[in-house]
C-alpha cells in the first residue's frame, strides 16, 4: 500500500473563514482523460454545515503518485457555506454534486421550498479545469422532505445492461417525521436533467451504490451495528427492502464501495460503535458474502471512499485520526490476496482512539 498526505488540519488555505482550518470528507474521480481528483470540505472543525465552509480538490495526473496544488470548486459567500462533495463521470464530463446551507441543517430544514440545504451540481467539460454550477433543488427536492443531500464521496455510471450509460448519485432524505431514507438521483443524458427514483428505507442514512454483472446496482447504507444492503434490478430507481448484513460491522459512518474487476469492494470502519479501524473486504457473489477484514489504518478513523483506477490498483481516501488528516492510498491486488495468494496488507499506525461522533455545527 503506497499512501500519501492530501492534506492535514491546521495547513493554511487562502481565502478560508478560519486561520487553522479542519479539512473533511473525501470524494474521489477519475476524468474520461484519466486525471484523478480529490475533493474534500474546508471547515471550522469536524462539524457540519452550516458554516462558511469551501470545496476544494487536488489533481493528479499519474493515478495518484503525485499530486498538484489545491484548488477551489466552490468558495463560501458572507451569506453561505458549502459542503459533502461526491463525483459522477459521465462520456466527456465531470460532474460534483455538493449542497449549500444559508444557516439551516439537515435536521432543522424547512420542508419541500423552505429554508434547508441547497441541492448543486458543479459540471466540468475540461477535466476539472473549469466548473459551471447550477441549483437542481427545485426539481429535485419532494415536497415533504425536510432535510436532503447527497451522500458525499462518488457516484455512479452504469456500464453493463439495458440502461449502460445511466448516472446515479445517492442522496440522503430526511421527512418531516424525522426518518431517514436514501434514494438515487439519476440521469439518462449525461447529467443534463435528473429525476430521483423511489426511497430506500427507513433508517438509510448515507450510502454508496457500486454496479454488479448485468448492471444490477448494489447499495451500502451507513447503521449501526451493521451496515444495510440492498440491490435495484431497475438501474437504481427501486431497491429491494435494506436488510442488516451481518458481516458488515459499522458504527454509522459513511464508507466506500467499488467494483475491483470482477468483485466488490467496501472500505468500512471494523468496530460497532466508535469511528476506529478502518478496514477492506472482498465479494465476489455480488455482496451476499464478504471476506474477513484486512486492516487499512488501526487507529482513529471517519469517512473514506474507494475507487478502480485504470491500472488496475484500487484508490481510498479517508479520514485518519480525529480527523486530522485526509489520506490517499494507492493498493494493488495482490496485497488483498485478489488472486489467490495470501494477503500482505499492513496497516498504517493511526492515531489511537476513535474519531469524534458526528455532530452539526451552531447555526450561523
């Protein structure tokens, strides 16, 4: 495992609201000319929106061996905050969903129209040189949910049956009865216009949607003690009912999941309770079974997400320690025991301890 530094707390960043800010949430791409893109949030500190909070992201143009400098894909205004990127990239576009707050949360937003989080989709058509936004929550958001967003890290591209082609984003809905549901975004031409198929639920929180053979869709959704799973045989506009797996173990935090050539992949925290132990597991019956746990850091962990690069290594980015650093990985197949040999894997020596739980920041 080769991993690299994306950034640390307290690293200086032009233009900030805070002179030692706290950076959150990793999102992952690769661009149809193969760059590889980083994003994450500038923040306060671990907590969430609201607050004066900017996107911004890292490119390499060597799948990770190195990085370029740090760039903005949407700065905070004296007004609002923005936050939870995650990418979907479609033939000749890259596009980054995120959500915006003027002061309100996910658990005090206004149902439908009213004052909540902002649904945005950035698009870039240079490979994330440049990047046009646009507010999609007027057609996006229903009527009786209260808080929404989408689930931060990458999205999705079906590659394989009756809808190849077809781009999926996961968000998380919130209703006025204060369930929690997930539900896909999707989009037949290339993220152009987006309609959101049926919710998936309740107790969904956020979740990751990877494709198994024929362009079945399979989902992960963040619970505690185990992470929820279910499959669409639609292209992601309904899924079966989430079901605990057993397997599974997750203290609620947001994880990563990608097909790694003919299996899956997740990248999930190994304990049932607290933000510790990251770890990688292996399926190769399309999510009904997954191998033990191989540790990728031992020690104080939050979110990551996973994705297949073009030669072949598989790319993570987490959360490491009390949310002091955002780590890259690069891991090759043969550490894992891909193809049969035992694994060699180690895992870094984090910062003992557990991250800090999730918690939302004062209203602005």
């Amino acid at each position: 495992m080769i991993t690299s530094v994306l950034t640390q707390r307290g690293d200086p960043f032009d233009g900030a609201a805070f002179t030692s800010p706290c950076y959150r949430i990793p999102a992952l791409a690769v661009t149809p000319a193969c760059r590889l893109l980083a994003a994450w949030d500038v923040r306060a500190d671990w907590r969430d929106l609201p607050g004066p909070f900017d996107v911004v992201y890292r490119c390499s143009d060597d799948l990770g061996h190195s990085w370029g400098p740090l760039r903005v894909l949407r700065r905070h205004t004296a007004s609002e905050g923005f936050g939870d990127a995650s990418f979907v990239v479609g033939p000749g576009v890259v596009h980054c969903w995120y959500v915006s707050s003027a002061g309100r949360s996910f658990f005090d937003a206004e149902p439908g129209a009213g004052e909540g989080l902002r649904l945005w989709l950035a698009s870039s058509f240079d490979d994330g040189q440049t990047w046009q936004h646009r507010d999609l929550t007027a057609s996006l958001k229903p009527d009786d949910v209260t808080g929404m967003f989408a689930s931060s890290g990458n999205g999705l591209t079906l590659r394989e049956g009756a809808r190849a082609g077809r781009l999926l984003q996961p968000f998380v809905l919130r209703t006025a009865a204060g369930q929690h549901f997930a539900a896909m975004a999707y989009s037949d031409d290339d993220g152009t216009t987006w309609a959101l198929g049926e919710r998936i639920g309740p107790d969904c929180d956020e979740n990751k949607v990877t494709e198994l053979p024929g362009g079945r869709v399979l989902l992960h959704a963040r619970a505690t003690p185990r992470r929820r799973w279910a499959v669409s045989d639609d292209g992601g506009v309904t899924f079966g009912d989430p079901v605990a797996h057993e397997q599974l173990v997750d203290p609620a935090c947001n994880g990563g999941l990608s097909r790694w050539g003919s299996q899956v992949v997740a990248t999930i925290l190994n304990h049932p309770s607290e933000r510790r132990e990251l770890a990688i597991r292996r399926s190769a019956d399309g999510g009904e079974s997954w191998t033990p746990a191989l540790g990728i850091d031992d020690g104080a962990c939050a979110y990551s997400v996973a994705l297949e690069l073009p030669d072949g290594a598989l790319a993570v980015a987490w959360e490491s320690g009390d949310y002091d650093v955002i780590v890259f990985a690069r891991i090759a197949r043969d550490e894992v025991g891909f193809d049969g040999g035992e694994p060699t894997l180690r895992a870094i020596r984090g910062r003992a301890g557990a991250a800090a739980p999730p918690e939302v920041a004062p209203a602005r």
